[in-house]
C-alpha cells in the first residue's frame, strides 16, 4: 500500500485553481501518471494532490468551425470513440489506440499526456505534426500556448505553477495528411521507443507545403524536426526524397540509449520509418 | 473524507484518506480480496475491475476518484453471489456463463490474473463488439497471464460471446 | 500519517487454513464436459475464478505487523556496520540482523554458502543482498524506519563477467569417442557462440510468506511456495527447529515456474525471525520492484559449439563448452548445470562427442531454477549448429533432423541406451504436418528471392518459418530422485473418506486435479470421493519438490501405487469391489493409510562421480514449428503461429497438459524475442514491470499443440511429464524463422529488433537508405 498524500477534490474549475495557486498541489486526471509517482519508488511522491476528475469544465470533445477542441479529461477511450475525432483527427485516434491497453485507456487523459510531458508521450507529436494550442488556465485568466513552444525540457513545461491545461485545440484541415507511426517493445502495454507524426498538405505539382515531422522518444521533450521539414518542403515523395529525409533525419536527431534501446537503434529507426511513412505517401 | 459507492450491488460509505487506492479499499477496507495486486503500476491488469462498466486498473485509482460511482469486482459476477462481500453464510461459489467457460476451457491456471482477466472480458462481451479472435486479444492485452498463454482464455472468452445465456448487460 | 478507521469495515471470516470450496456448483449443463474432452474440471477452478481461493497476501492473521528487508546496494563490499538514525523512535520497530540468528546463517541448499543475512564484518556479494530486516505495526512506520537505516560499507572489487571469474560453483566434462579425430576429419565444421541472458520468471502473484509463532516455540508459515520440505529443512538449520516446529503450509500460489523452487527458503527465514522476535505473525509481501530486484532468474549462458560433418551430411563430431553465470551464490547452480551439459547435444546421434561445462560466480543476485532448468539454454545453441549446419551443406533442416534424431537403441554422450520412449522423429513429423513447413518453407523462400530481385523494395515486413527439436529428460538427473526417497500417501480414513496426501504443490499446473484423477481411476470410484490433503509439512509426507516436471510422472506414480496397495488391502478384507466395500471396511476397522516409496526404476543405474549412465529414466519429445512476421524497417518480430508437438508419455487430462504447452511456448516465445534483464555494475535496471515485458495477449501466438504419446514404463501410468518440454524449443524455432525471413542469424538472445537491425546492418542485405542513415 503506498503513501497516500493529502487530497482535495474541487467540483469546479475556479475551487481548483485557488487551491493550485494557493497550495501548489500536484493535480492527478486520469491517475495514470500520477498514481505510479506516489508509490515513491521513482522519486520522492508528492506532498499534496490536487484531484481534477470531478471538473466537468475540463471534459467534452466539440467542433466550432474549423477548430477541434478537446477538454483536457478527454480520455484515450472517448478520443478512439468520438466521431468527430476519427473524422478530423484520425492520427489523434490512432495514436490514442497505441497506448496502454483498455483500462489505461479509460483512465488516462489527453490533458494527462500533455501535462506529464513525458518525452515518450504518444500523443505529443500528433499534436506538434497537427499544431495544435493547448489552453491553459489560472485565476490569472487563460492563455493558449502552441505545441511547439510547450515542452521546454526534460519533463519541463511551459505551464506555470499555478496553471492547468484546460483544453486542446486542434485546427481542422481537409487538405492535410497526418501519418502516425510507433515502434515500441511489444503490441499493448509498452512505452514507445520512436513515435513518429508527418504531416503535409498536398501541393500536388508543387510538392509537400507546410510539412511538419514530428517524433518523441528521441531527445528530452517531444520535437520537431525542422532541418528535414526544411528540406522535404516543396517535395514530391520521390524515392530521392524519401532517401535524403532518412539521411537528413538521421543527422539531425540526437537520441540516448536508455533501458528500452539504443540511440543506434532509434536514429535508425527514425530514417526508416520515416522513409516508409514517405514511400506509402508516394504509392512506389 | 467519507466516500459512497456502490460495490457489487451493496451501498458502501467508507471513510479512508482520498489518495487510497481503489485496490487497497477493496482488499483491506472491504475484505473483497478477489481482487489482486501484481504490480501497482499499471501494466499487470491482475487489479481490474469494472467501474461504471469500463474496465480500469484498481492500483490507478484513487478512491475520491470512484467516489458516487459504481464498482463491481470479480465476487460480483455470479449472479446468486448477491453482494459478493465475505459473509459467513457464503455458500458454495455459483459460476457466471463466462466464468463457466474459463473452468470448461481451461482458461484459469494458477488464478492470480484471472479474476481481472474476466473483468476485462466482461467488458468485452458487455461492449457487444464481435468477438473476433483479434477483437478478444485487444481487449484482454492490458491483463498480462504467464500460464496459458492466453489460448484457453480467448477460447474461453469467445465461448461465453456465443453461449444464448449470456446476459451481456450487466 | 494516520489511517481513520473505516466507518463500515466488513469482517473478514477467511480464518487462515480455512481452504476454498472446491465443489463445483455449476448446474449440470452449464458446463460442457465435452470440452474437457472427458477429463475432469479444475479442481480448486471454481474458486480461482470467483476470487475466494486465498493467497498469501489474502490471508488475514490478526495483530500481524509487516516485515521488510534491508537490502545492500553495492554489489560487493564488506559490512562494517548498520547505522540506525538516533532521530527516529526505534521503540515502534523490530530489527532483526544475523546476530538474531539462533541456528546456522545458511540458506541450506546444494552448498552452504548463502547467508540468511549478512553478518557484520562479511562479505556482501551482490545487489539487493539481504542484510537487515525490519518490522513495524503498519506500513508507515516500516516506510519511515527503512529510510533511516543507512549501511556501513567498504566497497570490494567486484567480478560481472563470468569469463573472467575464477570461482567455480560446478562443473562437468562429458566425453565419448574422439573429437578432435573427428573434427579433423570433417568435411564442414561449423563454429558457434551463443549467448543468452536473464530471464524473470514473473509469476503474476508476487513473492509472499507470512511467519506466525506456534506455541511450541516453532513457526508456522503460510506462503507462496513449491517446495515445501525444502523450506522445512531450511527452517530446521537457520532456526534450530525440530521437525513439528517447523511447519510450512502453502497458500494458493499465482504461478512459480521454477522461481518459487528455492527463493522462498529465504523469505520463509526472514519472516519467521521477524516473528520470533515480535512474538507475533509478520507478513513479507514482496512488490514487484524488490521480487524482481532480488529473487532468482534464468542462468545466463555462453555455449560455444563446433560441429563437424561429412559433405553428404553425417554428424561426425559435437565440441561444446558452456559457461553459466550462477551469480553471487551456489543455489541450485550445479543442478542447472547438469540438465544443461546433459542436453547440450540436442537430440541427436553422435559417436564423438566432448561437453565440458562450468558455473561460476560473479557479484550478480544469485540465478536459480527456471522452467527447463539449463536445458533451453544449451539447446538454443544446439539448434541453431543444426539449422546452420542445414543452410551451408544446402539440405533441409527438417530433413536433416529426421536423419540424425535419436531412435531406439541409439547411445547417448553419457552412454545411455535409449531402450524406450524414444519419440523424437515422430513429433518432429508431427508438427512439421500439421504446420505444413515444407510447403510454408517454399513460399518464404520464394518471396526472398523475389525481394532480393527487386534490391530490397517490396512490402514492409518479410515472413519466415521455423522449426525446433528437443529432448528433455523425465525427472530428477542421475540418481537423484533415489536420493529423494520420496513419500506419497493415501488414506482411508475412519469416517469413510479417501485423502491424498503429497508435498506435491498447485500452482496453476493442475496437482490437485490429476492426482484425484489418478486416485479414482486406480480406486475404481469417482473422482468426486478422492479429496486432496492441503500442503502443509504437519500433515503430508516428503513427496519431494515440484519441479523438474516430476509431480505428473514420479509422484503420481507414487500416488498410483500406493492406491492400488489400498484396494488390495480393503479387497482382501472385504471380498468385494474397493468402490462398492471402502466405506464399510472405515467403519468397521478404522482407517487404512498407505505409504508409498519411491523405487528405484528398474534397469536405469547412474554414476554421479564419472556422469556415465542413464542420465534420465526416460526423455520427453518435442517440436516447434513457428512463424513470423519480420518488419523490415523497424526488426519488429509478431510470431504469428505456433505448432507444438510434445511427447508426455501419456496424456493424464489433455486440457491441462495442452495449457502447459500453450503457457510454456508463450514464455519460449518472450525468451526469444522481447524478455531481458538488462545488467549495470550488478545491478538490474529494467526491475518493474513498465521495463521488464513479457508478452499481451497482442503479441502471443497462435498455438496449435499436439500431444504425442510414447510411454515411459517405469512409471504405472506411462506418464513422462510436460511443463518443461516447450521452453526448450520455442527460442531456437522463434531465431530460426527470422532467419528463413531476413537472411540473418541471431546469436543472443533476444532476438530483439536492435540486435536483428545491426545484423541486417552486418551483413550488407540492409536496404539502400540505411548507407546514407
């Protein structure tokens, strides 16, 4: 049985945010994260818990316009159930099927993911390829941060203390290809070793526009890749493309070996998937 | 903090810190040990249970989490089982259509993952999916076995699905 | 902090001892027997599945505190000292160090060399080596006081390479006929070195012992356990215990697979000096960090093989030498060693060959028994000589099997002449039908040769098919179980019941169906009238450890015998049918019980001092055949199916002896693909199970099990036993298969998609994009 922190458990957003900025609590959505943390065999656990599961501010998926929102108790269950999503976030969902199994997925929170900032968080770089804001709230008022200026470290967000992730918007693009890719050690259950997102509008003789490539489990947060984005820009997926991708990818990344692989095996990785996701797109 | 729920049928208020674990206000509050603990982390499922029907693991949960809510764990899912909180008028266990299909198949070896892997499968059958050999195999992929190689459980499983007397609605 | 107490607490009626229901209940109807095809329900089933069978960790024990282990955190140095913080109030806290140790400080096994906990001034050999205990009324209070305990240590040089250790814990050297003639000789030789490493056994149920003082001045312990006498014998030595003071009694086990054969002897000790000193019960639940941190795993291994062979494919000579890594202390070291020298061969004929083995020490946690026992490691290597010899003479490996597997009559290294049971060609046969491998086999050969036409494009994954072959032998090596001496018991006792009464522990195999299943059968009643006496050493007989797939074909043996002595008995008196007169012989003379020895098996006699003779009474048989599906990007292994053909003498209950081939080849298949324990400075890094994965139900295969029956006559029901059969031939069948679909060999196990990218990598079959990566 482990150390069981003080908690409290606001029913409504403004209670939680007085606590947050009064108390610094460590807030727990879905506990998938958080509930691990606390049995102190990873680190000290935490002093107070600040528990967000009753904010009913925080739930429901809706589309106004052009722009998908998702509230930031959205769990990876009703992401892979939601219409909406599977229409206009199909990568989103897709990533959301990879992770854990049936009970992480009915526990475990969009919003979770983004906070955690892991830099294995398998929803992460669907949200950098799409260029997602993730709105974030505190007593102050709320702002809206985009995905990539949000992970700012190992573990490092670009949250303040007293703010919570409110809620994740995501522009809708008819014209825009996202393709999802993770290599982990098994099919369920496992932590991704390379998690991959491409995204691209179709210029047709014009090549790719506004490509986006986005990876985790290679570097200390989830990240861009800019040098390759730069460098398939305007391209068509040629085999000569899909082959100087894989070479630039591969220069540019920096991974570490760590007890799920290598950094040999995920700069490699990285080139091939990336190759692959690039072959498809081009039908060759 | 006092917290109510309902657990297999019966209306339980518990007073116990908010940040204890689902699993451990089963096991040790309300004496429902079916319910087992193989990792507290999250990736065994051996601590599954239904909450509001979905399937979750009970170590990642915190009891404020599941407070107004409705738990049932494996003592709960024979039906003549009433409650399944320990009684000393406990009878002889009745067995469920798909708890009856793990004992014909030989789903259950050693047991320690077993009474999870049927809450996960009764998620399943609840759920109405078709019970393809794949369908099976996602849903009971967060409920690790080290016995069966899950042969006899997705058999198991598949032949509850099929069986008229299954009453998926639970 | 403090825990309120709960407004509505339910008791809990679960007395210790009290055992599950075991009668099923299921309204006739429900339940098909036809689909246990005859055999008889899981006997304790109804209990798993309602979650009323009691494990360790659900056995209440009023008053009981909670014990933990202080643990080294080096892997070698000397003890100088424990430091108790002076700030933290010690009077809520019991400790218990060696100096508490009222008899040896041995964890007694094959050689005396474990501590229960390490003196002060000894020597600590490994991480997470025990060296304190500790216990408290509630978990806050042992949470608080471990942080504030903090050893005194001068840290030694420690040895992880076991090619580089100069403590030898055992080993062997088997020779017949003249291998370097042999070799010398030879058309082809063909070198090897394989390497293999840990793997967890990861039960499910975590480790767990729970020590309550007995009046007599003795403990009890209830635990999660295979052995029983073993920590019997263990508490008697480190505790001074005469045989009634030491009691063990085992509690539902969630799976042991070799990991709950010798480990326990050290919980069991723990927590019984913890409650010795606290003159109350004391549980030691392990978590999973700590049970996989600090408890046993499979014996890494480096097998070098050279094999010699005539162009026209004759197995002319076998050199083998094989380094165990035993870790820091003996345990059943020797004995692992031995099943895997013995097995290094494989299955097949051979006039020369030479074996030489040893097991050394090195500053890891000590390795242990693992399902297959040193016979998967070394017949890893023994297949893959096969499989490659195979590939450059150009012949099929199937077809190269069929030509060199035992038959009858045939020698083994240890001069043993295999006078029965010898079904090694016709599980090969077996499973290479039913999976259709030769067919399956021209069809990945033609996709490879199409891709290698294409220069590397094609479709993203490539398919292979593998096959395996293995033997096992049946029972203890040597001339072991005439040292055990088993006992196996029945009774009829006065009020007309019949119990059967072994040491013999469920731990999800299927002991305590099988053994009434037999009873019944000899007895001639249903098997509703046999019950099962609990495992418990105040009640049931030495009838030896269970392991070594002994309990179907030794013990059950016993339990035959010894039945039929008892029908013999009753019928003598009573002139009429055992079934129709048992009950009526109870009432008028009382109960009848019968002890049964083990005997030696006619005809099998072994050296232990020259490894000459018949190293088994009898072997097991078995094949694989296994497919996969490689990603060629990412070296991603899915073994999709699994065809298994396993010979087990006779098949007692065929749904159980299925999942024993299903549940085997699963742990075969992680053993071969994902399962490592990853070592820095004698430390195990992935020791949770978020690092440490062992297979969903995602990555699982197919499995198609066959049982073959080819009956062992020693025993009276010609049973062989099974459990260990398919662990040894998922691993070579799962490597070679990636090999029939990349081109590549993997040498280590896993087979993980590192090691196949960085061999395709090697061998210049890498597609073009990887040059510029």
């Amino acid at each position: 049985m482990p150390y069981e922190p003080p908690v409290e458990s606001p029913m409504h957003l403004r209670d939680a945010l007085a606590i947050l900025a009064s108390e610094g609590s460590r807030p727990i959505a879905g506990g998938t994260d958080v509930m691990v943390q606390i049995t102190g065999e990873l680190g000290p656990p935490p002093e107070r818990m600040l528990d967000l599961w009753h904010l009913q501010e925080l739930r429901g998926i809706a589309l106004t316009g052009n722009t998908l929102s998702l509230g930031a108790l959205t769990t990876y269950t009703e992401i892979r159930r939601s219409g909406r999503c599977r229409e206009h976030a199909p990568a989103l969902v897709e990533a959301a099927a990879t992770i854990g199994a049936a009970q992480i997925q009915n526990r475990g929170t969009l919003g979770g993911n983004i906070a955690n900032a892991s830099p294995a968080g398998d929803t992460l770089p669907v949200l950098l390829a799409m260029d997602a804001e993730i709105v974030v709230g505190s007593l102050r008022g709320e702002r809206s941060i985009p995905a990539r200026a949000f992970w700012t470290g190992y573990r490092e967000t670009a949250l303040a203390p007293d703010e919570l992730v409110l809620r994740v918007l995501l522009p809708t693009d008819p014209e825009r290809r996202v393709r999802f890719r993770k290599v982990g050690t098994r099919r369920a259950q496992a932590i991704s070793k390379v998690v991959m997102a491409l995204s691209w509008r179709d210029g047709s003789s014009a090549g790719w526009q506004d490509v986006r490539l986005a990876l985790g489990s290679v570097a200390d947060r989830p990240i861009r890749a800019k040098e390759t984005e730069a460098m398939l820009e305007g391209r068509l997926p040629t085999q000569a493309t899909a082959d100087r991708a894989a070479a630039s990818i591969a220069a540019e990344i920096h991974p570490i070996d760590d007890v799920r692989s290598t950094a040999a095996y995920r700069r490699a990785v990285t080139a091939r998937v990336l190759h692959r996701l690039i072959r498809d797109a081009g039908g060759w | 903090m006092s917290y109510r729920l309902l657990v297999n049928g019966d209306p339980v208020e518990i007073d116990v810190p908010g940040m204890r674990r689902l699993l451990d206000v089963l096991r040790e509050d309300l004496g429902l040990t079916g319910t087992k603990e193989g990792c507290g982390e999250g990736e065994c499922g051996a601590c599954s249970v239904l909450l509001d029907g979905d399937v979750v693991d009970s170590c990642l949960v915190p009891i404020c989490q599941a407070d107004g809510h409705v738990i049932r764990t494996v003592e709960g899912l024979a039906p003549a089982s009433g409650s399944g909180l320990p009684s000393e008028t406990a009878a002889s266990p009745q067995l469920d259509p798909l708890q009856a299909a793990f004992l014909e198949t030989g789903g259950a070896q050693c047991g320690i993952c077993t009474p999870g892997m049927l809450m996960a499968g009764q998620a399943f059958l609840a759920s109405g999916a078709d019970p393809t050999d794949e369908a099976i195999r996602e849903a009971i992929a967060g409920n690790l076995c080290r016995c069966t190689g899950y042969t006899k459980i997705i058999e198991a499983i598949a032949l509850a699905a099929a069986r008229p007397s299954f009453d998926g609605v639970g | 902090m403090t825990i309120r107490t709960p407004t509505r607490r339910v008791p809990f009626p679960g007395a210790p001892g009290r055992s599950a229901p075991d009668a099923l209940v299921v309204a006739p109807g429900e339940v098909g027997v036809g689909r246990a095809r005859g055999a008889p329900l899981r006997r304790e089933g109804p209990a798993k599945l309602t979650g009323l069978a009691k494990y360790a960790d659900d056995l209440v024990f009023p008053g009981a505190w909670y014990g933990a282990t202080i643990r080294s955190t080096q892997a070698h140095a000397r003890l100088d000292g424990l430091e108790l913080d002076p700030g933290f109030d010690w009077s809520k806290v019991v400790i218990v160090t060696a100096a508490d140790i009222p008899g040896e400080n041995i964890v007694s096994l094959i050689s005396d060399d474990q501590p229960v906990l390490v003196p002060q001034g000894g020597e600590i050999r490994h991480h997470a080596e025990p060296v304190a205990l500790l216990a408290a009324a509630d978990r806050e209070t042992l949470r608080a006081a471990r942080r504030r305990v903090t050893l005194r240590t001068t840290e030694l040089p420690p040895v992880f390479d076991p090619l580089r250790s100069e403590q030898v814990f055992a080993h062997f050297d088997i020779r017949t006929g003249d291998v370097d003639a042999a070799l010398a000789g030879a058309d082809l030789v063909i070198e090897g070195t394989y390497r293999v490493g840990h793997q967890e056994q990861l039960y499910i149920e975590n480790q767990a012992m729970i020590a309550v003082p007995r009046e007599d001045g003795g403990v009890a312990v209830h635990g999660s356990l295979q052995c029983p006498y073993y920590i019997h014998k263990a508490m008697r030595r480190a505790l001074r215990f005469d045989d009634r003071q030491a009691q063990v009694v085992q509690a539902e086990t969630g799976g042991g697979f070799g990991g709950k054969e010798e480990y326990p002897s050290m919980i069991a000790l723990h927590a019984a000096l913890l409650a010795l000193k606290c003159r109350r019960p004391v549980r030691m639940i392990y978590d999973r960090h700590e049970d996989i941190a600090a408890t046993t795993k499979r014996h890494p291994a480096i097998v070098k093989y050279r094999s010699g062979v005539s162009r026209d494919g004759r197995l002319l000579g076998q050199d083998i030498e094989i380094v165990m890594d035993g870790g820091a202390y003996c345990t059943l070291s020797p004995v692992v060693l031995s099943r895997g020298t013995l097995h290094a061969g494989g299955p097949y004929r051979c006039e020369n060959v030479r074996i030489q083995s040893r097991a050394v020490a090195t500053n890891t946690p000590p390795n242990g028994a693992f399902r297959g026992f040193g016979a998967p490691q070394t017949e890893f290597a023994a297949e893959m000589q096969v499989d490659r010899i195979a590939e450059a003479l150009g012949a099929s490996p199937l077809e190269l099997r069929r030509r060199w597997v035992y038959q009858l009559g045939d020698v083994t290294p240890t001069g043993q002449v295999l006078r029965e049971s010898v079904a090694g060609e016709e599980v090969l046969a077996r499973a290479a039908e039913a999976s259709e491998f030769e067919r399956l086999r021209e069809r990945t050969a033609a996709a490879q040769n199409l891709r290698s036409a294409m220069g590397g494009r094609g479709p993203a994954t490539a398919s292979g098919i593998g096959l395996a072959l293995a033997w096992h032998g049946a029972g203890f090596t040597g001339s072991g179980e005439v040292h055990l001496a088993s006992v196996a018991s029945v009774e009829l006792t006065a009020d007309g019941r019949i119990t059967v009464l072994t040491a013999s522990t469920e731990m999800g195999q299927g002991t305590k169906t099988i053994f009434p299943q037999l009873a019944a059968t000899e007895l001639g009643v249903a098997i509703e009238e046999v019950e099962m006496a609990p495992q418990d050493t105040a009640l049931v007989p030495d009838s030896g450890p269970t392991v070594a797939s002994r309990t179907a074909m030794v013990v059950g043996g016993l339990v035959i015998k010894a039945c039929r002595r008892l029908r013999e008995q009753v019928e003598a008196r009573t002139g009429q049918p055992f079934a129709e007169s048992y009950r009526e012989d109870a009432r008028l003379r009382g109960a009848t019980r019968v002890d049964q020895r083990f005997e030696p098996y006619p005809g099998i006699e072994f050296d232990d001092a020259t490894y000459r003779g018949d190293a088994y009474p009898a072997f097991g048989w078995a094949a694989c055949v296994a497919e996969v599906d490689v990603d060629l990007d990412t070296g991603e292994v899915a073994v999709r199916n699994v065809v298994a053909a396993d010979d087990v003498g006779r098949v007692i209950h065929p749904v159980l002896a299925e999942g024993q081939v299903e549940g085997g080849t699963l742990q075969a298949v992680g053993y071969a693909t994902i399962e490592e324990i990853k070592v820095q400075d004698g430390r195990y890094l992935n020791d949770r199970l978020a690092t440490y994965l062992i297979p969903t139900a995602l990555d699982a295969p197919r499995i198609t099990s066959i049982l073959v029956e080819a009956p062992f006559s020693g025993a009276p029901h010609g049973a062989k036993g099974v459990g260990e059969l398919p662990m040894d031939v998922g691993a070579p069948a799962v490597v070679a298969a990636i090999h029939d679909a990349t081109g590549v060999w993997i040498h280590e196990l896993p087979a993980t998609p590192e090691r196949i990218l960085a061999a395709l990598a090697a061998a210049g079959s890498d597609e073009p994009r990887a040059a510029s990566a």
